[in-house]
C-alpha cells in the first residue's frame, strides 16, 4: 500500500506509468499488466510525434523495458507484499511506515532509471517540430493540472482532498466508519496544500527535461535524472512536503488504530493477493489466475 500518490506532467507520466502500472492498486492487476504496452504507447504517443521507424523503435524500446520489468522488478515484488501485509496484519508502527516508503522510492527509482535507460536514444532522435508538440502538449498538462489543481477557494480544494483521501483508504479498507472519516477530514483541514508549491516545482522540471532534450542529452542525463524525481526541490516545498508526509503517517497510524478485525483482514488479504499476482505475473503472460480480483 502506497503512503502517498506520486505526481509528474510531461514526459515524466510516461515513465511513471512504465514504472508503476503494475503497483498502482488496480483491481485488474493481471489484465493491466499484460496490456501495459498498448497503454504505455498510447500515452507515450499523446507526447511523442513519431511515425515510421521511431514508431517501431518505440515499440522496441517498450517491449524491452517490459521485457527488463518482468525479470527484473516483478519477483521483487510478492516478499515486498507479503511483508506489507504481516506488518499490517499486526498493527502499524512509524518503522513501518518509513520502510513502506523507502522500499517504494526504491523500487519506483530503478523502475524509473530502467524505462528511461529505454528512451533516451528515441528522445535525442527528436527534431525541432518533434520538440515543439511535445512541449505543447506539456502546456496542456499544465492546463489541466491548474484547473484540477488550483481552481477554487482554499476550503473546495481542502474538501476535495478529504474526497480523494476517503476514497484512497477504502479502496483497502471497505467503508469507512463516521470516525475514520472525521479523521481524514482533520488531516485535510490542518496540513499545508502544497499544489500551487507542487505546480512550481513540476514546471522546473519540465524545463531541465526540455533544455536536455534540445541539447540531445538524454542518453547522457535521462536515467539519473529519471531517478532523482524528488531531488532539486525548492527549500520551501521540500519542507512543506516532508510536513505533509509526516502528518498523513500519523493519519494512517490514526486509522490504524481504529480499525475493525474485520477493515484489517481486507487489506491484508488484498495485499496477499497482490502477492500471490505478482508472483503469478513474473513467470510468464497469462500464469496468473484468470478473473481473480
């Protein structure tokens, strides 16, 4: 279970989506997993112009960082799931909490450094029409970004955040008691909103992506700055994402604590199932059991 939803715009959404497709809590694990090319290029192709041979070099490039993912990332995978869930199972602690994060920054780190290892030699290919629609499209993220984002009174978007926090937690839990809810909605009134922060440091790191990709940088720079999602913050949204992050630990400690044996053993048994997917899913397409979850 992921303690906090990772954000990028850009061309960053595509190696994400590479990266975490299969960790992402889909109730459709194995048919996502095994479709993850198509949708992998169809996203990458809302950003990238590419027909003829980049179009089969793409192709190529996807197939290869599934190819990487199923050997390499997946076994990784169940122990992770399985130590999730006995952790879980028992009650959590702040230990767990750090090792649930760490444990995911690193696997979404080399996910991240592997598909952008992938790209890069296609990304430097990119001539000056090539880098005008993808920056284009980039803007158009950022449109969309703002008017989901930073649109409205600071209460609506407080609200909305409570909204998704709820719907995050009983997607693992079931349905949450009048308390539990009480709870999320504290967190949401008490700690800072870091969009407008967030908005800011997405569009620092569009222009390093772009000032790379005109330079023709990207097998040189794309992985190690694929890894480093988080590093080069501004002080003030470092800070103000670490106050963040500290306080929704302390929410799901809350909920924690507040769960019936009944809201537990859901999320312990959906993380085995994860495990048992995962392990499934890294022996070959279709090993995993068909209609499952």
């Amino acid at each position: 279970m992921s303690a906090t939803s990772l954000r990028s715009g850009g061309l960053r959404r595509v190696l994400l989506l590479a990266a975490v497709l299969l960790v992402s809590g889909c109730s459709a694990t194995q048919f996502m997993y095994e479709n993850a090319g198509t949708l992998i290029r169809w996203r990458a192709t809302s950003y990238l112009d590419v027909h003829g041979e980049q179009s089969r070099e793409l192709d190529a490039r996807i197939a290869a960082f599934l190819a990487w993912h199923r050997a390499g990332a997946l076994p990784q995978y169940p122990p992770i799931a399985e130590e999730a869930g006995k952790r879980l199972a028992r009650g959590l602690s702040r230990d767990d909490l750090d090792w649930a994060w760490a444990r995911g920054r690193a696997q979404l780190g080399e996910s991240l450094r592997q598909a952008a290892v992938q790209v890069a030699p296609l990304l430097d290919q990119l001539d000056g029409g090539q880098l005008t629609h993808l920056e284009q499209r980039i803007a158009e993220d950022n449109r969309k970004f703002a008017e989901e984002n930073l649109a409205g009174s600071e209460a609506k978007r407080r609200a909305e955040r409570a909204k998704r926090n709820v719907k995050r937690l009983q997607e693992w839990f079931g349905t949450l008691s009048a308390e539990q809810r009480e709870r999320v909605r504290l967190y949401s009134e008490r700690t800072p909103l870091t969009d407008a922060l967030r908005d800011a440091d997405r569009r620092r790191r569009q222009a390093e992506l772009l000032a790379m990709l005109r330079k023709r940088e990207a097998i040189r720079r794309l992985a190690d700055w694929a890894e480093g999602w988080d590093r080069g913050r501004a002080p003030e949204y470092e800070a103000v994402s670490r106050v963040q992050r500290a306080a929704f630990f302390e929410l799901l400690l809350e909920i924690d604590r507040l769960l019936t044996p009944e809201q537990r053993a859901e999320a312990v048994t959906r993380l085995r199932e994860f495990a048992r997917d995962f392990a499934a899913l890294a022996q070959g397409p279709g090993a995993a059991e068909p209609g499952r979850r």
